[in-house]
C-alpha cells in the first residue's frame, strides 16, 4: 500500500505466531516501542547464542537458546533501561519479546489503560490526532491524506464473496463509516450505518479487447479514484474498486483518508478480509473477535484521560526535551517547478544481504536496535546538509497501548519529535549511545499526541511546513499489509499516481528478502531529485562506513562519492558556454603555480598592431606600443625579489603595472594609495612612464597563461572592455584579460555618469559587481559579455536586469579573485536562469580547474569553502552536479539569517533594490522594517510579504513596509526617506 504523509509501524502478521529460527516464514519483528526496546535487549544478551540468525517477538526464549543464566541479564537490563522491575520467575512465563514488552507496559508509566464502550453513541468529539489533520483540512486541503493502494488478484475470484467481505468490515469498524460535521462551531464524529442497498464498485473491463489497452484504463481508474479529493463533512471516507479484466485477473484499488486510518490498519484491514473471504464472506464463520472498544471510545478516553497531572507530566517531558530546539530545517532549496505542489515524488536505495548481516550484528555489539542506528545516521547527514548541529526528527508509533485498540481500524498513529545533539560534535559511539537515550526516553512518554504537543508548547503553525519537525524516519516493520485470499495470487501494485506529501521529506526503512531497503518520499517543490538520490546514496555509504568504524567523528565520514568534478583535472563538463576539448572537456588544468602545462596552454591571438588602442582612460587613448613600452620599463623598476604591494592608481600606467607583475611572474596585492610607505610598496606615481613613449607591441603573451577567460569568454581584438569593479582581484582579472585577447580596456573618468559613459564607449564586455550592475538605468545594445564578482551578494533578479538592459548578453559569474585576477570558482549563468526557477542566490558555480582542494565536499553539505590553504570565511553547499552555493558566514545560524529576506526582496521583479532595519515594536521588542524601491509601481506591502511567505519563514519576513517607486535605493540602515508608509 502507498504510505500516507504520516507512516507509522505497520500492523502485526496475519497469523500471531512467528517461526522460530530455521523455518521459511518471515519472523514478526518489533511493533511497538516497548517491543523495540525489550528485541534490542534480547538481541544484545542473546546475541553470542544467535549469531547472525533472525528472530521475531513471537519466538520463544528457550527455543532460541536462551538459557537460565541469560535470563537474569534480561531483567537487569529491562530494569536499567525502563526503569521496570520484572522477576525471574515472571520472566520465564512470558518467554517472548511481544509477552515480555506487554508485561513491561503494564507496569511502566505509559502502560495498557482501560478504555470502555460509552454508553452514548450519539455525536462525538474528534481525537487530538484526527483534529490536527481536521484543521490542516481547512487551512490548506490536500490530497496528501489520501491513503491508497492496489493489489493485483488473479485465480478464479468469488467476486460476491470478496463484496460481501469488504461489507462486513465496514459494518464492523466505526471508524469507515464516519464522517466529520461541524456542529456548533466544532467538527464531531457522526457514524452512519451502512445502507442495505450497499454495493462494492465493480467495473469490467473484459470487453477491452487488447489486453495492453485494458491494463492501461484499469491504472487510469484505480488513478482516478486515488486521486478525488474527499469531503469530510458528508462521507464516505473510503472508497473501494474492484477492476476486472477477465475471468482470472482483477485489480483492487482501495482509498481511504488518513483520518480514519493509519498503516495498522491496513494490516488489519488485509487479515480480516483474508479471514472473511476464507469464510465465504460470513462474519459468523470468519473466527473474528467482536471488537470491545469502537474508534469513538478511543477518541473519548484519549480526551478525558490527557488532562490535569497525566497531561503536565507528559508534556512537561518534551517541554524540556524540545527547549531550544530549532523550529526549521534549513536543508537545501530545490528549484521550484510548476504543479510541483500537486505530487510528491519518491526515490529508492537499498543495503545487500551482506551489508544488513554486518548492520543487524554491528547492532548488538553497541546495545542499539536497528532503527536507533538509522536514527544516528539519518540525524548525521540532515546536520552535515542544514549546517544545523541540532536536528529534530519526527518517529512515528503505533499509539495501542491499550489491548483493544490492536484490532481498531482508526488513526491511532502518534508522531514523536525526537531532538539529536550534535553541537559537541560526537564521535558516531558516543552519538548512538545519545540517540539510544533519547530514542527510550521518548517512547516512556508516547502518549502525547502531537497535535497536543504542538498546542501546550505554543508551536506557530505554518502551512508551508509542519512543526516541530520537517523529516520523518519511519522503519516500517512489517512486510506491506496483502490479504490472503485461498485460491488467489495477490500482488501490491506501485500506483502510477504520486499523490502530494504533507512533509518535506519521510524516510521509510523496510527489511525485506533479507535486504534493508530505502524509500525516501519527498516534496518535489522544496527538494530536487537529484539531491534526494544524493541523500540516499549517502545514507547507505554511512551506514557502511560507521558499521565498519564508529569511533570517528560524525563530521570525519566522507558522505559518499563527491560530484563527478576533479577539481585538478579538465573543467567541468556541465558550463553550457565553456570551450571544451576533444573529450567535451574544459581547458586543461594549470600547474600548482596556475601555469598551463606544456602542450596546453590556449591558443595565442594574433599579436595587436602596435597603434591598436589597449586602454581607453578619461586622459586619453594608450596604444598596445606604449603599452609594450610600459609594462618593459615599469618592469625594470620593479623589486626583484618578495611581495610587492601594488598602488592603486586609476589610470593606463596602474594597467601596465599590473601587466608587468603578471609578465615577471611577481607576488603582489592592490592597496590603496593611502597605504604607509614601505620597501615592498610600489607606485606608478613613483616611476612615471613616458606617455609618449612607444615600442614594440605588448602581445599578451606573457599574460595568457593568467587568461582564465580565454575558453570561457571569446574576447577578440575587436572588443571594448569596461572594467566597473571595485574589487582588486576583479580589476586585475578584467586588465589580464583584455590584454592577452588583444582587446580595449575602457577605464572610466572619476565621476563619470557611466551609463552614457557605456553607450559612447560601445562596451561589448563589462567586467563588474552587482552594486554597479543595479545602478545601471540605461539600454547597453553593445553588451555582449559581463563577468560579476559573486560573493554571494548576486541575486537572480540582477541577471534579470542585465538581460533587460543588454539582451542576448553572456553573463559569467567568478568568485574569490586571487591577487592574480585568478577565480577561485565560475559560474556561466544558463540562458533559462529565471527568479521563479533558482536558488535565493546565484550559485558560486564550479572550481576552476587548477584551483588546489583538500577532499572535495559531499553533494548537500554545509562546508566552509577551502581551496587548498586559502579560508574564503564563506559556507557553501555542493549540489549535484559539482556547482557550490553560496549560504553565509560561519557562526550565523542559515534559519536566522536575515540575507536570505534581502534576496528574496531583490528577486520580486519591481523591486530594484531593499534594505532590512531592526526597530523596536510598540512593545520594545524587535521587529524587521523592510524599505524597497522600483523601477514599476510597488504592490503593496501586504502583498509583498504574502509573496515573500511562499520562500521565507515567518520570522524572516517583515510586517512593516516602506515603498516607493522614485525613491533613491537607501544604501545603509540610517538612510532617510520621504516615502508613503503601506
């Protein structure tokens, strides 16, 4: 069956008694959280006795070679552990773990309670579960609560049977036949008795004659059903189909709201209509108990029972367990894609044989279950992928606790929100022993419902995410729910429809054929699908690595395979505009010195007439000969040997100077004229060049092997450069460039009005940041290139604005210029780089070949970038394909990080610039003031912060607005305004 968005812990086997070791039946494993934890015990003292054999709750203690001077060991465990007093002599009468663990409930804190039929068996009220999915109804209706599956029956089916079998358990649950009114301002539970005329839908397909085209309207159907919204108010809350497609071969498609069902009920809704259809459809002979308690007593008692000290001291626990805990999971932002809203997607991974025996054995060995395994390791990547070292993680349970709730078909379901440490960063030993803590303490108080949890700890709710977590792990503990049917093949289908989620990501954990397998269903709008294969790759690499040695540090395991990027070798292979080799590579990488290698270095342009204009400045026109003549004397008055620290001085004799570093292969730093003299500081002012002076032409020879642009961006002799930066490695960058291609370098006047600067120079390239970029207001017809420095500060909008102003433009993107002009990474912004379909920032794109790198970061991780030894101060993820984006400065929590509301402002098209100020409310506390400006009429602010809700949690979005269309962008937060206050 499909998972619904909230999985739990499926339901039992069919039959109650598991073979023991050796026998071909699956073993039932754990259900329950007490069965959890006494299995782990068992497998933990019994595992010298066990070795790698399977065992399941219902397998007796002798019978597996248990013995009597284990059984004190149990017990002492179970005390330690729960708290729980179990005598020897008790012990040996509960000789199973799913005996044992109701013994232990019993007596525990959270133990079976009696819950008994009410007398009144008019309207009642709803459970604290079937509430919340009530009220996320109404705030956001979804088809994420449709719970469907299929199954695909052929042998001789007794149709009337199998019709007569579904009735019987809808007249026999309460819970299908509810629906939800609201009566006096409250939802309630009305129960309709089923109508005498009640009929299973039957729809024959035999008069399909081509038997591709049958099967392919019977998955449309079963679709469609899957598919239709139901109305809580007016019922029925389940819907049966029976498809025939000829006389041996029919397909079942069931659908049900999560409200009145959970994944235990499925199983329960497969045993009884495997015993039903046994019995010919005759509840009489079916052998069912009669049910003692009906969903609507649950849901009363549930109320009655959480209130006053029960509920204190069970809230009270998580109050304390969840203080300081994160409210959001700042994982990666996947691009958004159109009706991504309407379908959840899912993608698979799995352990062998082998690797689940060395799982299971490694388990005992540390005194853990298998789920708490997964937990620490699940926990390990989600923190190594937000950047957060604290991480919540909703795990689901069965919620029976009480006897007769295990045969209810009901939403019993209750998800806990389990918090893991990782801020001290733990070695994995010391963090499973933390999650087994954690995991135990939180299954002594399950019987908080998580709406009531969400309630008392005055979580805000938001309808973009759910509280208190975002990520469900749920180890499905059964094989999937399939009836039984004598006579029958039955087979689960996998549903073509991908019905939407309710969560940002639920991982399900399933052993079967001896195997650990993976589904990972997720929200295609807020996940991209190759990050979730990425996460589920890692998962399993982890998984082997820690079983293999967990004494390393959980930052200190490689997180699978890196991009299939060398960050010494060609290019990457994915820059839609980068030159390539024979091979669909890039330029071959440099040496350690970031010279290219013999035999590789770019292909020379012709060498420039010596009367061809190299720099344009505000004082005149320099030709490439006085350039040559230049570089060669400023050359001979460089020092010979250490650093040298190159005075900036606007101008064509700065550019030759920098020419001449570059030709003598010297070290040096751009530092403003400002800078106290010193023996390593050198000054054009110092060591005039004749501007007369000619000589041959400067070729750019020297130079090119600097010319990192050269695959990238096709400069030619024919092209105007501009060079607005004020960045110096960016100046640098832009000046070896146009020099090796032979190019103009335009260099504007001091106080230019540079947008009729531009026009009158006819720019063909541009080398500049994003504040010079958003102060251009006038058309650049000529544009052809713009190299952007991107510190993180480039925002798509800006992309935007330069494909406006200079359409069909090539904008490249470069990041931590070295003193060289050298980019440590590049970015070729694709063509079909939009707002609605990008990342919050424009990414920082690939290392540029040659650039040194320790180990490469893992797809999805939160890193501090470092090229070889350089710090850069900057957190980056890596995505799949090898490109890094930008996220911050280490220390700030990405959650709390206010940039994130400035470049969503600056992605809203009619906003061309913003500024966030922290000012204090009526009350005194602090509240975030947005001013924006435009060059189109503003929305108002309520519509902008609706727009800014879609991207933004609440507390990153202001509520007050300044808005102007004529105003001057404010630079800083003391800027003042005469504006119109939305």
């Amino acid at each position: 069956m499909a998972h619904p968005s909230y999985p739990e812990v499926q339901v039992q086997d069919p039959t109650p008694a598991s073979a023991g070791p050796g026998s071909s039946t699956r073993p039932t494993p754990p259900r329950t959280p007490y069965e959890e934890v006494v299995y782990g015990i068992w497998t933990d003292v019994l595992g010298d006795v066990l070795g790698a054999t399977e065992f399941g709750v219902h397998d007796d203690f002798f019978e597996l070679g248990g013995h009597s001077l284990a059984a004190p060991r149990i017990v002492a465990r179970i005390r330690k552990t729960l708290g729980v007093h179990v005598p020897v002599r008790e012990f040996f009468g509960c000789r199973t773990v799913a005996s044992l663990a109701s013994l232990v409930a019993a007596q525990s804190s959270i133990g079976p309670q009696t819950i008994g039929r009410r007398a009144d068996r008019a309207e009642a009220v709803l459970s604290f579960d079937q509430q919340r999915i009530w009220l996320e109804h109404q705030m956001q209706p979804s088809l994420a609560y449709n719970v469907h599956g299929r199954q695909r029956l052929v042998g001789p089916l007794d149709v009337g049977a199998f019709a007569a079998s579904i009735r019987a358990i809808l007249v026999r649950h309460e819970a299908l036949r509810t629906r939800f009114p609201v009566v006096n301002g409250q939802p309630v539970q009305v129960v309709d008795d089923l109508p005498d005329d009640w009929q299973l839908d039957v729809h024959d397909l035999r008069d399909v004659a081509d038997p591709a085209q049958r099967s392919a309207r019977a998955r449309r159907l079963a679709d469609e059903q899957a598919s239709t919204a139901f109305d809580l108010t007016a019922g029925p809350l389940i819907r049966c189909l029976l498809i025939r497609l000829d006389e041996t071969e029919h397909l079942l498609s069931l659908t049900a709201h999560h409200i009145v069902c959970d994944d235990w009920s499925i199983g329960l809704f497969a045993r009884e209509l495997s015993a039903l259809y046994a019995a010919g459809g005759d509840p009489g002979r079916a052998g069912l108990e009669p049910l003692p308690i009906q969903y609507r007593d649950y849901a009363a008692w549930q109320r009655e029972h959480l209130v006053g000290e029960t509920l204190e001291r069970t809230v009270g626990y998580w109050r304390e367990h969840l203080a300081g805990a994160p409210g959001v999971l700042t994982m990666p932002l996947g691009r958004r894609r159109a009706g991504a809203r309407e379908h959840g997607e899912w993608t698979r991974g799995r352990l062998t044989e082998e690797e689940t025996r060395a799982l299971h054995t490694f388990c005992r060995a540390q005194g853990v279950s298998p789920f708490m395994l997964l937990m620490a390791t699940l926990a390990t990547v989600l923190a190594r992928w937000s950047g957060q070292r604290d991480v919540v993680i909703g795990v689901p349970t069965a919620g029976r606790n009480d006897t007769g709730t295990d045969t209810l078909i009901g939403f019993l379901v209750n998800t806990l929100p389990i918090r893991v440490d990782l801020r001290d960063e733990p070695t994995f030993t010391d963090l499973l022993a933390r999650v087994r803590r954690v995991c135990l303490d939180g299954y002594a108080h399950a019987d908080a419902p998580l709406d009531v949890l969400i309630q008392q700890l005055d979580v805000p709710r938001d309808p973009r995410h759910t509280p208190l977590f975002q990520v469900v792990l749920s180890l499905l503990n059964t094989s999937t729910a399939t009836a039984q049917l004598p006579g029958i093949s039955v087979e689960s289908m996998d549903g073509t429809t991908s019905l939407p989620t309710k969560l940002d990501l639920t991982v399900n954990v399933q052993e079967t054929d001896r195997r650990m397998h993976f589904q990972l269903d997720y929200n295609p709008e807020r996940y991209d699908p190759t990050l979730v294969e990425a996460l589920v790759t890692q998962l399993e690499a982890l998984l082997r690595a820690v079983v293999e040695d967990p004494s390393r540090g959980v930052l200190d395991y490689p997180l699978g395979p890196a991009p299939a990027v060398d960050p010494d070798g060609p290019g990457p292979a994915v820059d839609p505009h980068g030159a390539s080799d024979s091979n669909g590579h890039g330029p071959a990488a440099p040496d350690s010195n970031g010279h290219a290698p013999a035999g590789t270095e770019p292909a020379a342009p012709p060498a420039p007439e010596a009367g061809r204009a190299a720099v344009v400045t505000g004082e005149g026109t320099y030709s490439y000969g006085w350039l040559g003549h230049a570089v060669q004397s400023i050359g001979r008055a460089l020092p010979r040997t250490g650093h040298v620290d190159l005075v900036h001085r606007p101008g064509a004799a700065f550019v030759a100077a920098v020419l001449a570093c570059v030709e003598a292969g010297a070290e040096f730093s751009i530092v403003e004229a400002d800078t106290p003299a010193s023996a390593t500081v050198f000054d054009v002012a110092e060591h005039p060049v004749d501007p007369d002076g000619t000589g041959p032409a400067f070729t750019g020879r020297g130079v090119a092997d600097r010319a990192w642009a050269a695959g990238r961006l096709p400069l030619a002799g024919t092209d105007r450069v501009a060079v607005l930066t004020s960045r110096p490695g960016h100046r640098v960058s832009a000046i070896v460039n146009t020099a090796a291609a032979g190019a103009t370098l335009l260099v504007p006047p001091a106080g230019a009005d540079l947008d009729g600067w531009l026009a009158g120079q006819a720019a063909t390239a541009a080398f500049l940041g994003p504040p010079q970029l958003r102060a251009r207001t006038a058309p650049l017809p000529h544009l052809r290139y713009a190299v952007i420095d991107n510190s993180g500060e480039l925002v798509p909008h800006d992309i935007v604005r330069l494909r406006r102003l200079a359409p069909g433009c090539h904008a490249l993107a470069v990041y931590g210029t070295d003193a060289g002009g050298r980019p440590l990474a590049t970015y070729d912004v694709p063509e079909d780089f939009r707002p609605g379909s990008a990342p919050l920032r424009v990414p920082l794109g690939h290392p540029l070949p040659g650039n040194p790198a320790d180990r490469p970061a893992s797809v999805g991780e939160v890193t501090q970038l470092r090229f070889g030894a350089r710090h850069t101060g900057h957190l980056a993820r890596r995505w799949a394909d090898g490109t890094l984006e930008y996220l911050g400065h280490p220390g700030t929590d990405p959650a709390q990080d206010r940039i994130q509301t400035y470049h969503a402002l600056r992605d809203l098209p009619e906003v061309t610039d913003a500024v966030l100020v922290e000012l204090a409310d009526p009350d005194g506390n602090p509240a975030l003031v947005g001013y924006v400006t435009g060059d189109e009429p503003i929305r108002t602010g309520a519509e902008i912060r609706q727009q800014l809700l879609l991207r933004l949690p609440d507390h990153l979005t202001p509520r007050t607005w300044w808005c102007s269309p004529r105003c001057p962008a404010p630079r800083t937060a003391t800027t003042t305004w005469t504006c119109s206050r939305t």
